[in-house]
C-alpha cells in the first residue's frame, strides 16, 4: 500500500505544482488494471444521480489504498469461536489448539487482493443504493455534511476485514428497533444510547482478545459475539453505520501505562462533535468525557488523509501504524492543544521528522511524529503525565534522540536525567503498577474461613483457618491443628468478597496433597469460566468469583474422611508482586539505553538494590515468568509508576 501511496502522492504532487490537477479517480481507474471495467459500470450506473455519483467518485478514488487478505490458513484461522462453543475451552486454549493445527498466522501464506482490482460493480451499486435507502429515512440525516456522510456512514468496510455486504443482515435484526426508537424521540443520541443498552442487555458478548489475531468480518461477528476492543469496535461500527449512525473508530497505537493498543467507538453529534463510547464498557453522553491517559489518540477515516505525516513526508521512514495514510491526529479533541518543545542530543536538521515512544512494557513504541528544530523536537498535543523518550527511527530501528520526560500538567518538559554522583539503596515491591483492585482482592480475604465437615451441605462445619489479616499476595501456608477427619472441605469468603480467591490446597497428615471432586456456589460466569474448579486446578492465573457475594464457597469432596495437616492458599492478584524464588534484574536507563544493576533471586517478597543511581528512569524485570512490567522513577523511598 505505502508503494502505492509513495507513486500517487509523487505524481500528484508533481503535476499539481504543473498546474494541473488530476483527480484520485483517474488514478484509481488506472490502478484497477482489468477490474476498472467493474468500476466504470457504477460511475455510468449514476450518471443521473449527482449524489450517488459523488459517493461511487469517493469509495472508488480511495480504493487503492484499501486492501484485504484471503487464504486457506485465514478462513481456518477464523474458526476460533466456533471451536470455543464445541470444544468448551477457553480463548487461550482455542488460540494455542489453532495455531498448532493451522499454524501461527503467516501473512506470506494468503493473498493479498486490492480492493480497486477486486470489487464488481454489482457489489458497489448494491451497496450505495442500501446505504443511501436506509440514511434517507433517517430524522437527523438533514444535520450531516456530506463528508460526514461519506466517511462516517458510507464506507464498505471498517479495516481489513473480508468484502463483503453486511449491512442488510444487521438492518434484519435491528433494524425494526431502531426504528422504533426513532418514533419515540429522533434524537440521533437518545437512538444510539438506547441500541447500545440494548447490546449490552442482551448479554452475550465474550469479552477476549486471545482471538484477535486476524480480522473478522461483520458478518461473523453479528453472528459470533467475541474478542478484545478491535472486534467490539468493529461490530458496533458496522451495526451504527448499517442503521444510518454516523460513527467511527478513534484509537492509540500504544497505551502508554499499559501493554499493546486500543480503539474505542465515537458517534457523530448533529453538530459535528464526537462523542466516544464502547458500548460494552461506557455509553454515549454529551457532557462526560474519557479521562484516561492515551498519550495520543489518531481516528480511522475511509480516505486518505493530506494532514497525515506520511503524505506530508512520502520519503521518511515513518515507523509502524504510523505511517497508515487513513488516520488522523484527533489529541487535541481529547485534551486540548499545546506544543512541547523538547531537548535533542543532537541536530537531525531542520524539518526531519523525530518522534516521541512510550513504554510498552518491553521496549519503546512511538506514539508521536513531530519536527526536528536544530536541538530541539517540536510536538503538538500530546497528553499530559506520561513518560515519552524522544526517538529517531533510521534504516528501521530506533534510536535515542534525547532523556526520557513528563509533560507536566502545567505544560512543561521535566527531564529525566540523573545527572548527578548520587546514589541510593531502593526497596522494590513489584514489577508492575499496583492498582487499587490488587489492593482490595487481599483485603476481601480477611475474615475468609477454610472448613472441614462431614456432611455435603456443611452443617456440622469445623473452622480448620480463619484469616485475620491482609494475607500475601502469593502463596500462604497455615498449619491446621484439628485431629478430625474430614469428608468435604471448603474456602468460604467473608460477606460481600464472592469468595474470589485463586487456589486452595489442602495436605493429609503425610503432608500429601489432598486431591476429590470440586463443589460449590455458581461463578459470577454461570460456570463458563470461573466456576469453583479454578480454586483447585494447580494455577494462580485462575480463579474462582461466585455469583453470590455473601454466602458463596468453593470446595472438595472427598472420597474418604482425612484430616489436614497443613493448608496453602493464594488470593487472586495480578501475580506482579517481587515473589521468593524468581530471577529478577533491575535495569537503569541513561543517555540512550539500560544499564543493569545485577540481578537476584529474592528469599522474601521483595528486593533490595544497593549504590542504585538517583533521578533515572528503572525497569525491574522478572526473568523467570511473566510479560506485565512498568517503567518507574523512585521517589520518597516509593516506585512510581508510569
């Protein structure tokens, strides 16, 4: 695509210098090579219809920028919710079972087909004739821009996903209560919340992104209700658009607190506001705005935008999503406008691109593109309160182009540097930012009982471990002093905790591990996934939540009574916390790269470092297990996160 892009936009910009002006349809008519025959059906088809025409002009003079795969491995690869709803595994599971059948997903292994030499003039004609059928009947259509109209409820397709017409089957199954809604208030936002409610209380979407590893097709996800943001994105797109909603997808390419990227939806307001949702998460409101930190936030458009950097610069090597002609810098619509003006290394010379990386929680991804000025790197609108490391991107890598800093919320760019002979002794904890959740899973805990009894409904309980106080958050070991036998036994969470723990493990007087049948309350899941199997599975990375927040348990039955001699238990958590036993090292970064400060195997739930270098930006890296980890500075004798 970017080929394409680099020819176009070099032609074009030759000949409009010349005067003349040729149009993205020429080009795209060219491009289709033996499918232009396809296309001109359609322009001739709207002849008559200026309308029309104008939106056949607008799909067909961006198609050769829009693309799609096909493939054997891709449609084999796409089975995934299938093979959960047969199979009764889990996403993961699924993900690992396909990927060992099929292999990993090899793009060499599919076709790449353009949609400028791919769509028939049946397909397109069919789809505009829907498309303005339905927009038409619609009571806010008069509020909307043509523009908007062609880029916010037009388009054919979301991303890559399959060719294919949708609309109609979302119109089937929705369609009569959109309509229905309209008649009660014609408010496009009362519509799109009250359809959104709708979604969410129908219930049956399952939320995992251990499936998006291809696109899906609208068509599947109507009918299969799964994956991560992408998917929940795409669906609601496809679902607002076939409704005649003008809506879209707004996204960061690199959350930068966390691992990976996200996208969310936004709808267009009659006047001309966006207003961002995911609609299984938050709804739709006029005045409330999202107030988590993205760093920079780009929209999807259907055309290729001229504001973006890889128009502008046809002959940088832009890194990444970055370089995706269709998506526009939106920050300054989530936290206003500013310019950070921020020390270089050294001159890239004026006008070259420089970039701006947050922490991925293995390495630096750029976020951001801005202007190199002499030693300095000009950025507009980037958010406030994060960490970024200003980066040059040559021959494909990424290197330093200046300290790591935060834009403070006043505006300013306060370095991270060090910078002077100071040392300091740190005490480490984690490995990765706590949350408040992490906090409140131990704190349920307390009050939380482990029971021996003789009979199946726990009538003539015995008390075997009461847990008086904040327990750790990995394994911990109680010694039961009972001589009684025990047929049932069981972990009982105090009120209002749903019992939620990770595992249990009873030991008989030998001190084997006690194994029987699992019992107890129903999963907050209907036993689709959390059910009370989890406590007693061998894997902290599972756990149990009960239905039934204050009379909840999960438990053992056995097959003969035994008595217990010693008890292991570990609450749920993000498994983060420095534990006994793994290899840890902590790492310092200075003038363009990490240095180690040695590594350890701690002996207790943390980790000491002597002679440590004050005022850096620290990585604490478990080699053992695990990918969750989070860049910090040390303040106040405390790890703060970023």
């Amino acid at each position: 695509m970017m080929k394409i892009l680099y020819f176009y936009l070099s032609g074009l910009l030759l000949l409009w210098s010349s005067c003349q002006r040729p149009t993205m349809l020429d080009f795209a008519l060219r491009y289709a090579g033996e499918n232009r025959v396809e296309l001109e059906k359609v322009l001739d088809h709207y002849r008559n219809d200026s309308l029309k025409y104008r939106a056949a002009v607008f799909l067909i003079g961006n198609m050769p920028y829009h693309y799609f795969y096909t493939g054997a491995q891709l449609d084999s690869l796409r089975q995934g919710y299938r093979w959960m709803q047969r199979t009764g595994l889990s996403a993961k599971a699924v993900k690992h079972k396909l990927w060992k059948t099929f292999g990993e997903p090899d793009v060499r292994r599919w076709t790449k087909r353009n949609d400028a030499r791919s769509v028939t003039a049946d397909f397109l004609i069919r789809h505009i004739d829907y498309v303005f059928g339905v927009w038409e009947k619609r009571p806010w259509a008069s509020y909307y821009s043509f523009e908007d109209f062609c880029e916010f409820v037009l388009p054919y397709r979301i991303e890559r996903e399959p060719l294919e017409f949708w609309q109609e089957a979302y119109v089937r199954r929705y369609g009569r209560l959109c309509d229905s809604l309209c008649a009660v208030n014609p408010d496009v936002v009362f519509v799109a919340s009250a359809l959104n409610d709708h979604l969410r209380a129908e219930q049956n979407w399952y939320a995992s992104s251990d499936l998006s590893f291809v696109e899906y097709g609208a068509l599947q996800l109507l009918d299969e209700r799964f994956g991560g943001c992408r998917e929940l994105s795409g669906f609601n797109v496809a679902l607002f658009r076939a409704l005649g909603i003008p809506c879209g997808i707004d996204r960061v390419v690199q959350n930068p607190h966390r691992i990976g990227s996200h996208m969310w939806t936004f709808m267009v307001d009659t006047d001309g506001r966006k207003l961002p949702y995911l609609w299984n998460y938050y709804n739709i409101d006029r005045e409330e705005r999202m107030e988590e930190k993205y760093g920079k936030v780009y929209r999807d458009y259907f055309s290729v935008q001229t504001t973006n950097w890889a128009v502008s610069y046809p002959d940088e090597d832009i890194p990444g999503i970055l370089k995706n002609p269709f998506l526009r810098d939106v920050s300054d619509e989530y936290f206003g406008r500013n310019v950070a003006v921020v020390p270089l290394y050294d001159s890239a010379g004026d006008g070259r691109l420089c970039y701006l990386a947050v922490f991925n929680n293995a390495g630096w991804s750029p976020v951001a593109v801005g202007t190199a000025a002499g030693f300095q790197g000009v950025f507009n609108n980037i958010d406030t309160a994060i960490v970024y490391l200003p980066v040059y991107h040559r021959e494909g890598k990424l290197t330093a182009a200046g300290d790591p800093f935060i834009y403070t919320k006043n505006h300013e760019v306060k370095s991270i540097r060090g910078g002077n002979e100071r040392v300091q002794k740190m005490h480490l904890v984690k490995k990765y930012t706590g949350t408040a959740m992490d906090r409140l899973l131990l704190d349920l805990m307390v009050q939380g009982v482990f029971e021996g009894a003789n009979t199946p409904d726990f009538r003539d309980a015995v008390v075997l471990h009461r847990i008086t106080k904040v327990p750790l958050p990995d394994s911990n070991w109680v010694r039961v002093n009972c001589p009684s036998e025990f047929r049932y036994l069981r972990y009982r969470g105090p009120k209002g905790s749903n019992s939620c723990i990770a595992e249990a493990m009873f030991f008989d007087a030998d001190g084997k591990l006690i194994r029987g049948a699992c019992i107890g309350t129903p999963s907050a899941e209907n036993g689709k996934t959390w059910d009370c199997t989890k406590v007693y599975d061998g894997s902290k990375h599972t756990y149990f939540a009960a239905q039934d927040a204050d009379t909840s348990w999960a438990g053992l039955q056995l097959a003969i009574p035994v008595r217990v001699s010693r008890i292991c238990y570990i609450p749920r958590n993000d498994d983060n916390f420095v534990k006994p036993g793994d290899l840890y090292e902590l790492l310092v970064w200075d003038r363009g790269q990490w240095y180690t400060m040695g590594r350890q195997v701690p002996d207790t739930y943390g980790l000491d470092y002597e002679g440590v270098p004050a005022g850096h930006l620290y990585w604490l890296r478990d080699l053992t297990e695990g990918v969750e980890e989070r860049i910090f500075t040390y303040e106040q004798g405390k790890q703060v996160w970023w």
